[in-house]
C-alpha cells in the first residue's frame, strides 16, 4: 500500500461561491512539496478533482485521495432508500437526485426533504435555514420520530472524538450538507474513470491506481492548531496540508498507511464506510512533521469584542487593547550613554549616594555650630589651608575655628554648617558674620537626594536626558533595556501612487500615511520599517504582512480597513482568523481592524489620513508603548476655555485638529472634513469632546492635548 501522492479534500457545502475560512481546500503531498489550493465552488473543485486524478494516470503514479465528508451512512439506511444494503448505491442515488450549479446554489434541503418522506414518521434528516421551509424537514432533530432502527452515528463516528451526525444539515460544525454535495462529485469522479478508482472500505484497493477514502482532519487537531499559528493559516487549509502531509510521511515507518486500510470491518465494510486513521490515532501523531512551536504572544480571540457589541466606546476599546497587549521580550545592555530614548527593562538602583559626602552647597565659610557662642555676631579664627571640590581638606577643624570652602567640597572633619561668603568679612586669618545661623546651613547631606541601593528609576521608564543624568551621577554605566520596538507601516490601496515626486493620474492619491506614520513611529523612537505599499489585492497585501511579520514586531496599516467591497485588509485579516473589527464610537475614526497577522498584532488603521492620525493618537500611542516595554502611555492633557462655538450629538467622542490662540484659548480648524490633511498640519493638538451630547460656547472649558503630550 504505497501511494506517491495523496491529496486531502476539505469540503463545504456553502450555498454561494466561497474562499478562506469554511470553503473547500485541497492539500497535496507529493514528490515536489506540500501545496494547498483554495476552490470557491464545487464545479471548480470537481474539475480540479478530474484534473489531478487524470494526471495521476497520465504519469503512472498512485493516488489517494482522502475526502473529509461520510462516504455512508448509519446501517440500515442505504437499504431503505435504494433497497441494496451498499453504501456505493446511496451514491448513485444522490449523483442522480442532487443538483449543484456553478454559483454554489444546491437542492439539497428539497432531496433531504425528499428522502424524510420516504421514510415513516419524520426524519432522518433535520435542520433547514431560515426561511426555508420544506415538508418533511423538521427544524429540530428533537422532533423526528419514527423512522425506524437508524443510529443517529456510525460506528467510526462513535469511535472518532467530536464527529457530528450526517442527519444534521446545517448549523454550527454539521456535515450532512457536504455528504449530500460531496459524494454525487465522488460518485462522478469513480464512474469517469471506470476500473481506475476504488472507494475504500467498499472495494478493494490494493490494486486501484487512485483510492478515495474518508478522512477527518480534526484528528490531528493539535498539530493543526500549532500550524495555524506557526504559518498563519485558515484551520482548513492547516488541516489539508497537514493530514496531505502526514499520510505521505506515514508511508516511510515500518508498518506503512496497512494499519490504517485494515480497520474497517463489519457494515463499515459494507454500508457505513470508515474514517481512514480512526484507531490509529497514535501513529497518526507520531508522523506528523513537528511544527515549531511559537508561543502565542497575544490570544487569537484577544481582539474580540462580545457579541452583540456595535459601536464599541473609546475608552472600552483602550481597555480591552490593553488587556491583550503583552511586552517584548528582548532585552539589551547598551552604556548610559547610548541609552536615550530606550526603555529601562529592569528596574535600576543607585551603586552610589547622590550626594556620597555631606559636602558645601555654597561659596563661604564652615565651622562647627555647637561651638557658636551667644546670637552673634561672631569671629572665628581661620585655619590655614581650605577646601574645595576635587580637592578635600585633609585635616579637622577645631571646635570655635572655621576653614575657607567652596561649593561641592566634602565637609572637613569638625565642620557641620557652612555661611556664605557675602555674609561674611574676612581678613584671610579671621572671619566675622552675623546671627542667628540655622544648624547644617547651606551643607548638603550624604545621600540626602539618592541613597546608595535605593531605587533610581523602575523598568518601562523611557530614558530622557534627566534620567542619564541621573543615572551617571549614581554611578550607574550601564543600564538593561528592551530592543526597539519595530514598527512595519504598510499602506494599501489601488489608488495609492508611493513616491509624491512620480507623476499621477486624475484617480490617483499620493501616498500620505506612510511617511506620516513612519515618522511618528521614529519620534516615539522605534525602528519605522517601510513596508511599503500594496494594491487592493488579497495576495499582494498577505506578501506585505507577510514580510512585515518577519520583520516588524507590530504593523500598522492603512486603508482597507472597513467593510466595503474593496476593503481587502480586513477581508484577508478575517479570513486568516484572527480578525477583529471595531467599529468605535470616534470621529474621526471608526473602522479599527485588530488581528494577528503570524502572531504579530496588526492594527487595521483607517485609511483617511486625519482619521488614520487620530486613531494612532489615541490607540496607536498607547498600544505601541504597551508593547515597546514602557505601559500603556495616554496622552495628558489640560482644560482651556474654548474660542469657538459647537453643538455636539451624544454616542461618540470627537477630536477636533486645535492650537491655542495667543489668550490660550483653544481655537478649532475651520472645517472638520475628514481629508482635510491640512488642518492636521495647522493644528499643534487636539480637542477632545466626551462620549455624550455638549454645547460649546466660547469661553467654555474644553481638554486640549497638545501633540507634544502625544510624544510628538
Ligand atoms: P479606505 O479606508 O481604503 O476606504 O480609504 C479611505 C480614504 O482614504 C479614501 O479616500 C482613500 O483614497 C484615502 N486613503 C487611503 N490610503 C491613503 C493614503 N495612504 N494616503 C492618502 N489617502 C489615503
Ligand atoms: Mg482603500
């Protein structure tokens, strides 16, 4: 039993022409590779079936050609409908009763209904859509009754964890409709090619150049899950190439694909059909190519809103981000120096005080206080010598006798307080000041602005000047900082023309949201990566994401990101699996896609360049510190009355492009437009107007953030 090419088939019996998730995929595993095709209608994959099974032939090789919908049914039913106890004359039937057409539309729930009648009482088969009422089709399996000693499972299903009933036609996870569409295919494909093509477990296949047998890809479902993440595929299509594959590699351990030939007995060998693999589970696993395994970095559903929810709050949306947004990992040590701008991994603790001696905090005289006498004034006589930063006096001052000191020296041994020169007259062998002098005046204190071991600054701190500062004076050269976040910023569209300086047609739009994007991520200072741009075609733009995802830790997109026909971003995004879309109550905004694209978060900005601003403002911002190391990082803003005059409806929150006036009002750009880049280039901030109703009238307060407050 040795096969040179085995072609899994996961089949759909959707009733409109269909791609990605949930429609039918072929996997092949051959000489040259693994390979997966995608087929949106039954025609096209029956012709895609009668191909492949030709070129077998032509080439002599062998073919197995595993379907993953019941080649039978429970015992006892192909009897009743065609009088013979086989479950190849329950295809010949179906071949003769099902009508499928090219655009996907079947008779199936009608020939279901058909065979109901056929049988007393009602049922077998249950479930139509809505809408689409059928004598003889029960809504509910629990209203079926009296169609005699049918099992609702076959046996292979009861063997096989989480199989369905084929009585179920539709409804989550059934497989009734695609026996129903899928054998007549089947039954065609055997009769075309008359001797060459044997059904196991029903005909003998030792000898048959192609075998079609029954298969349920779920059986290695954890591999599967771990392929879908590792390689960012559909589950159907992780599932075709996964079993394609297996079975291929089976063949090389000792035992081969028999064991797996040899399960079928008693009416699966007759009537029910068996599921290939079902019993042998174990060897099954154990051919399976491991697939390297990617820790998720966020949940699949993290994205997800609850169901129900349309328009989703600003402020429920930045929550839940912030719920599902996990840190990089990689740390570096980089010296003090170098360290700008980058994010503290680890907290930091002083190796040394700031100040490590008590020392002078000005230009004067020191003394000992207790030694004072009376309220002043007072002369003391000066010893000789003095001290000075860098250059620390050796000796101690006696108690009544001051020294010369200057700003920073370490406090002499018998010198606690300090006067200020121009507080004083001095001869050079005497000094004289007034009272009343305060205990430890104008010294600083050992450690009195760090202790040594304190903490100095805590991880996710994005180092500013200050912070180097800080660290060098706490003796501290080198710091554990996360790696630059890497930001992939793609902008898609037919219409996109990338370079401004290229010539561009009437329909053309210059590419705006790249540069501006770009540059926003280099002045959070991460590492922009140019993606590039992309055309409204799904294949050109899972290559960019594709790219992006090697090469970016986050991809920030723009345009496609609605539900409109050519909003490809967020078609493919759903179609990988791993898509949310939130509409959120914002202006301007809205369309919020949020998906992982292999395991790297995408966020599906709108492609309007004021909308696609503001969105990265608001959730970019925080989402991008989020995942750079340095916490989930809002804008903070201020109230200032208003120079202008709105009426706002309740439901959703606005920004508006503002600058303050030379009073410090906040005055609005003329118009809100949304593609007017022009006010965003005018404005030097934003006005945030809350979720419910306002009216605006000059002078009235208002939150103004300036896009310094956004790290711009
Ligand atoms: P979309 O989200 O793709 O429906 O785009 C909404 C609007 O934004 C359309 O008018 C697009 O032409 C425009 N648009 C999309 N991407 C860009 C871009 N990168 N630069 C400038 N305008 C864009
Ligand atoms: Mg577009």
């Amino acid at each position: 039993m040795r096969f040179d090419r085995i072609a899994i088939l996961d089949w759909s019996a959707a009733s409109q022409p269909r791609r990605g998730k949930d429609s039918i995929w072929l996997g092949l595993a051959g000489p040259d590779g693994v390979s997966a095709e995608n087929l949106p209608t039954r025609f096209a994959a029956e012709a895609r079936l009668r191909a492949l099974v030709a070129d077998a032939l032509a080439r002599g090789e062998r073919l197995l050609l595993g379907a993953d919908f019941a080649f039978g049914y429970p015992a006892g039913f192909a009897a009743q409908l065609t009088g013979r106890t086989e479950a190849l004359a329950v295809w010949e039937w179906l071949a003769g009763a099902i009508k499928d057409d090219a655009q996907n539309r079947s008779n199936r729930y009608e020939v279901a209904a058909a065979i109901n009648r056929q049988f007393p009482g009602l049922g077998p088969f249950w479930f139509h859509p809505n809408g689409h009422d059928l004598p003889g089709l029960p809504l509910k399996g629990s209203t079926r009754h009296g169609y005699g000693p049918l099992d609702e499972l076959r046996a292979t299903e009861r063997a096989a964890r989480g199989a369905q009933s084929v009585w179920k036609l539709g409804g989550p996870g059934s497989v009734g409709s695609q026996a129903l569409t899928g054998l007549p295919v089947l039954w065609r494909l055997r009769a075309g090619f008359a001797g060459q093509v044997a059904v196991w477990p029903f005909e003998p296949v030792e000898d048959a150049p192609v075998v079609l047998a029954e298969v349920f890809p779920s059986l290695l479902a954890a591999e599967v899950k771990a392929a879908m993440r590792a390689r960012a595929m559909v589950p159907d299509e992780a599932q075709v190439r996964l079993l394609a594959e297996t079975l291929l590699r089976m063949q090389d351990q000792d035992a081969g694909l028999a064991p797996l030939f040899a399960a079928a007995e008693g009416t699966a060998l007759t009537e029910e059909g068996w599921i290939l693999g079902v019993g042998q589970e174990a060897s099954l696993h154990a051919s399976a190519e491991p697939v390297p395994l990617i820790p998720p970095r966020l949940r699949d559903d993290c994205f997800a809103m609850p169901q129900g929810v349309n328009w989703v709050p600003v402020d429920e949306a930045l929550a839940r981000l912030r719920e599902a947004l996990v840190p990089l990992a990689q740390v570096e040590t980089l010296p003090v120096a170098a360290a700008g701008g980058r994010v503290l991994a680890r907290d930091v603790t002083a190796r040394r005080a700031n100040p490590p001696r008590a020392n002078s905090a000005v230009d004067g005289y020191g003394f000992a206080h207790a030694a004072l006498a009376g309220p002043g004034p007072y002369t003391l006589p000066l010893v000789s010598g003095r001290a000075a930063a860098g250059q620390p006096f050796a000796g101690a001052v006696p108690p009544g006798s001051a020294i010369r000191i200057l700003t920073g020296a370490i406090l002499p041994k018998g010198v606690d307080c300090v006067v200020l020169e121009e507080d004083c007259d001095s001869d050079f062998a005497r000094v004289a000041f007034d009272g009343p002098v305060k205990p430890r005046a104008n010294t600083r204190r050992a450690g009195e602005d760090v202790d040594a071991g304190a903490q100095a600054l805590p991880s996710g701190r994005v180092l500013g000047a200050p912070d180097l500062a800080l660290l060098s004076a706490l003796g501290v050269g080198q710091v554990a900082v996360f790696r630059p976040l890497r930001v992939g910023v793609l902008s898609t569209g037919d219409e996109i023309v990338a370079d401004p300086s290229a010539p561009a047609a009437p329909h053309q739009i210059y590419d705006a949201n790249r540069p501006m994007l770009l540059e926003i991520a280099r002045r959070w200072g991460y590492q922009p990566v140019d993606l590039g741009h992309a055309p409204d075609d799904p294949a050109a733009i899972a290559e960019a994401l594709g790219r992006g995802a090697k090469q970016a830790d986050v991809i920030l997109t723009s345009g496609g990101a609605s539900a409109g026909d050519e909003d490809h971003v967020s078609r493919l995004l759903r179609d990988s699996g791993t898509l949310s879309s939130w509409r959120i109550a914002l202006k301007p905004g809205r369309p919020l896609a949020l998906a992982l694209w292999q395991g790297v978060p995408v966020l599906g900005l709108p492609g309007n360049p004021v909308a696609a601003f503001v969105c990265t403002l608001i959730f970019g911002r925080p989402a991008l510190s989020a995942l750079a190391g340095s916490g989930w990082r809002m804008a903070q803003g201020f109230t200032v009355p208003a120079a202008f005059t709105k009426t706002k409806k309740p439901g959703r929150r606005e920004y508006l492009r503002a600058r303050l006036n030379d009073q410090g009002a906040a005055e609005v750009f003329a118009s809100e437009g949304s593609g007017r880049i022009s006010g965003l280039s005018w404005a030097e901030g934003l006005v945030e107007l809350p979720d419910g109703a306002a009216q605006i009238t000059p002078g009235c307060p208002v939150r103004y953030l300036p896009y310094g407050s956004f790290g711009l």
